[in-house]
C-alpha cells in the first residue's frame, strides 16, 4: 500500500468515524437541553482540544485524538470530582437532580441517535438508487467448484436455491442477509434435479463462512462481460461488452466463476472455443489467452443480470427499517456466536485497521454508495457496543440508573468511580488486543 493509499485510508475513516461521533453525542446533548440540564462541553475527539468556541453555557470543540467523543454534563459523577463537590445540595441544572426516567433518556439517546442515523442512511439510499437485486428466477443455478466450501457442506453444481430457514425468498440477496447468515440454525431448500431438498449448515462451518466466503456473486453471476481491455485477445478476436459465454470447448457454461476457471486452467498457448450469445444471436470465436493466461475481460456488474426496484417515500422507510432490522439482528447474533465459540473473536473481531481497510474498501469499490452503507452498518455496532453493560459505556451508566429506579437508592459515588474505572480498564484491554489483532493479519 502506497502513502497516498494509506493518507486516502485514514482520511475516509475518520471521516467516517467523525460523523458516527456526532451524532451519537448529539443525541446525548439534545436530550440534556431538553431536560434543563447545563452542558458544559460538546467534543468531537478526546482532549487536547485544538479548536472551539464557546456559546451560553457550552464549550463546542474539537480534540486532538480522533478516536470518540464526549458530552460533559454538568453534575454528571466521574472520577475528577471531588468529595466536597459531590456533598452539595444538586443544582436545578445538573444531571444528578433530575427523575431517574430523564436520566435513562439522555443516557439512552447516544445509542437511539445511532440507530436513527442507520435507518436514515439505508431509507436514503434505498429513496434515491432503488435496490439492486437479484431474482432467484433468473438464476440457472449455483456452480460449486470441489474445493470451495460450499462442496464441503453439500451444494452441488447446478443447484438451486429457493429458500433459506424454511422461507421461501424472491431474490439472491435475501439468501445471503446478516441476519441469516448468523442464525441458529441454517438451512437451505435448494431443488437439485427435480427434486427439492434441504442443507443444513453445520456450525462448524459458521468460522469458515466467515473467512472464506459462501454464496456470493462468484456462485451465481452469468458469464457476461462487463468490460473489454484494449488490446487483449478478446479486443482483438471481436468480443464486446455485454456478450455472454454460453459454452467453452463444447462444454455448456452458465456462470461467471465455470468460465474464469476453464481460462485460468487452460493450457498455455491452446485456443479456447467460445461460443457467445450477442442479444440472441450465437457467435463462436477461437482465442488464445495471452502470456499471464487472461483474455482481457470484466467480470460482470449486478446491474447486467440484476433488477432494480424502485421505491417511493413511505416504502424506502418501510425498507430502510427493514433493513436496519435486519443488519441489526445480524450483529447481534454475530457477537452472540463469538461469545458462545462458534466462531473465531481473532478472525471475526476488527479494531481501527481493520475497519478503516474495510471503509476503504467499501468506498473504492462502490463509491458514495459503499462509504454509506459502511458508515451505516457502524452506526449500528457502534450503538450496540454502547448499550452493552461495562461501566464507562452508556450500558453501565443504564444499569445503575435501573438499580436506582427499583431501589429507589443511588448506588454510592465510591462504586459508581470504582464501576467506571474497572470498565475503563476492560475497554483499554479490549483496544489493545483488537489493535494487536489488526497487526497480526497485516503480516
């Protein structure tokens, strides 16, 4: 990776973790003003602060350590105040004087925020692209190379698929959402010749979905291409964009991954006989792949073999909830699966590197389109970390508010400062070993 790459790398992060941070202590701020309660300080980093201003009562800045935020509330019990200060009578303005029920709010509406920046994000994009999928109809069926994983656990050439979990589903990408792929149980209803039958997944393959991938677009894409390099045998032999390669040396070809098995497994120097369909009509050509044993093709875009459905205003919310409902509970179980074993926590589990690669990634690939949907699947885990109860994590301050609420008794300052700086310990340890674990895959 060049020093260009990795300045370009950094900078989509942070700008994505920027806007993550912001909203997220956003719903902290307003739900304090709403309740009279004094902010003293909106920061976008951790101190020191390099830049600011200040109205009424708030400081608004930005840290120089881009790695969170925080909303200093007036009244709120850390470890900097003093026994002097906490013996006073609470101020009509401080978080300590307020109904416990208040307090669940402000502390809750970090994470609320998060959520809401998730739905909108998917509602907005779904509102002004559509949805890109593709019908199950349109697909000949799975090719399932013997030493891909989807042979290991039982799929067969040309299988396919109807349904995942007992449901019948219309399109690809409901095969493959985060919260199927991280069920309890999974299975798939395929029909293989004739007959249909079901495959169960083993949660002994759940680490090996994970890491070598399952059913993606290489399984199911048709042999068409999406580009042509100039000058390469396909150029030269006449091939053109959207032509699409039905068979190979007489041997019928249906999908993306069949065709660019046979050319790299081709011999050197030996011509390969294709036979294309051009919008109906059937053309055959002879072509030699050049000295790396490419023909000098694309792999086909969704948008070739795909449809786009179109949404209005009311059914992008309906789909944006859907889908943040459904990305939501993929992340759960996710967790739920690292904490009970079925899956690796080293593999599974990314600190700063791995997600800024991610972000990169996403943005490269799919441009606007994938810094959002990253930007929005953060949104989502990010909420989810917070509500977790660890003390210093808005879950912790939440669990002793619900003491308190059915107690009707403050846990003492002394715990609250004691809880807190347990958890801090207990986040530092987690940030140490997800940035030793980025490392190690480095090398």
């Amino acid at each position: 990776m060049t020093f260009i790459e990795i300045l370009s790398t950094i900078g989509i992060f942070m700008g994505a973790l920027m806007i993550l941070v912001f909203i997220h202590e956003l719903g902290h701020f307003l739900a304090a003003k709403l309740f009279g309660m004094r902010v003293e300080r909106f920061s976008v980093g951790f101190p020191p602060r390099v830049w600011g201003f200040k109205k009424g009562d708030t400081d608004y800045c930005i840290g120089a350590t881009p790695l969170g935020g925080y909303v200093k509330i007036a009244g709120m019990v850390d470890e900097s105040m003093d026994n002097e200060f906490l013996e006073q009578e609470p101020q009509p303005w401080e978080y300590r004087s307020k109904p416990v029920w208040q307090r669940m709010v402000v502390i809750t509406a970090g994470v609320i925020f998060n959520m809401i920046l998730a739905f909108v994000i998917f509602s907005g994009m779904i509102m002004t692209n559509g949805k890109l999928v593709v019908p199950l109809e349109n697909i000949d069926g799975l090719y399932v190379p013997e030493e891909s994983i989807l042979h290991e656990i039982g799929f067969r050439n040309n299988d396919k698929i109807i349904g995942v979990n007992g449901e019948e589903v219309p399109y690809f990408n409901d095969l493959v959402s985060a919260s199927a792929l991280t069920s309890e149980n999974l299975n798939y209803q395929i029909i293989r010749n004739g007959e249909e039958i079901t495959i169960p997944v083993a949660s002994s393959f759940l680490d090996s979905i994970q890491t070598r991938g399952f059913i993606d677009g290489t399984s199911i894409a048709p042999s068409i291409f999406s580009q042509i390099e100039r000058g390469s045998p396909a150029a030269e032999a006449g091939l053109e964009v959207g032509d699409r390669v039905i068979a190979m040396n007489g041997e019928k070809v249906t999908t993306w991954l069949a065709f660019f098995n046979i050319v790299a497994n081709n011999e050197e120097g030996v011509p390969l006989d294709l036979t294309i369909d051009r919008s109906g009509e059937i053309l055959s050509f002879s072509i030699t792949p050049n000295e790396d044993n490419k023909l000098g093709v694309g792999a086909p875009q969704t948008y070739q073999f795909g449809t786009r459905i179109e949404y209005g205003f009311f059914e992008s919310i309906a789909a944006g909830w859907e889908e943040t409902a459904d990305q939501t509970t993929g992340i759960i179980q996710g967790f739920a699966r690292m904490i009970k074993g079925d899956i690796s926590v080293r593999q599974n589990l990314g600190g700063p590197i791995a997600i800024a690669e991610m972000t990169k990634q996403a943005t490269d690939s799919n441009g606007w389109i994938g810094f959002w949907t990253i930007t929005a699947l953060l949104s989502i885990t990010l909420a989810i970390m917070n509500i977790l109860p660890i003390p210093a994590l808005d879950g912790g301050h939440l669990v002793f508010l619900i003491y308190e609420g059915i107690t009707r008794k403050e846990p003492t300052e002394k715990v609250r400062i004691i809880a807190q700086n347990i958890g801090f310990f207990v986040l530092v340890t987690l940030m140490i070993f997800v940035v030793f674990n980025d490392v190690i895959k480095l090398f």
